[in-house]
C-alpha cells in the first residue's frame, strides 16, 4: 500500500516529523515533505505494520494532509 502525502494541505505544525523523523523532513517553511532519499514523488510503500504505526500521525495531523492507498 502507499502512503500519499499531500504538501498543499499541510500547515506547518511538525506534528510528521516529530513522530516519525524516519519519513519525514520539513522545507524551509516548515511544510512537511517525504525525505528524498525515499521516493522521488508525493508517496511511500508502506506495509501494515507501518499502516498501523502512523495511525495518530494520519488522524491528528491537522491539514488532513495524509492518505493511504490500499
Ligand atoms: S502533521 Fe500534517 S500539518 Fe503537520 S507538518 Fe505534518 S503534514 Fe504538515
């Protein structure tokens, strides 16, 4: 499955970053972004075990900025 991160939603709080540093890195305006080294675009392979992980990310983020494609 894929994890979908939309930037245009995201407003700038850290909440990603500060759960889960291993995904996430933050542009000079503090707008959430994958880190480079993991995908050239707006998504992630995920599995389950990581689905189930960034749960609270997903539903607390306060953009809405999240997805999983299943
Ligand atoms: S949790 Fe959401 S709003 Fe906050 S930095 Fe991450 S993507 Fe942006």
């Amino acid at each position: 499955m894929k994890l979908l991160l939309d930037s245009k939603r995201c407003i700038a709080c850290g909440l990603c970053l500060r759960e889960h540093p291993e995904l996430f890195d933050l542009d000079d305006r503090g707008i959430a972004h994958f880190k480079k080294n993991l995908t050239s675009d707006s998504s992630v392979e995920i599995d389950s075990k990581k689905a189930k992980d960034l749960r609270s990310t997903i539903t607390n983020c306060p953009g809405k900025a999240f997805r999983i494609d299943r």
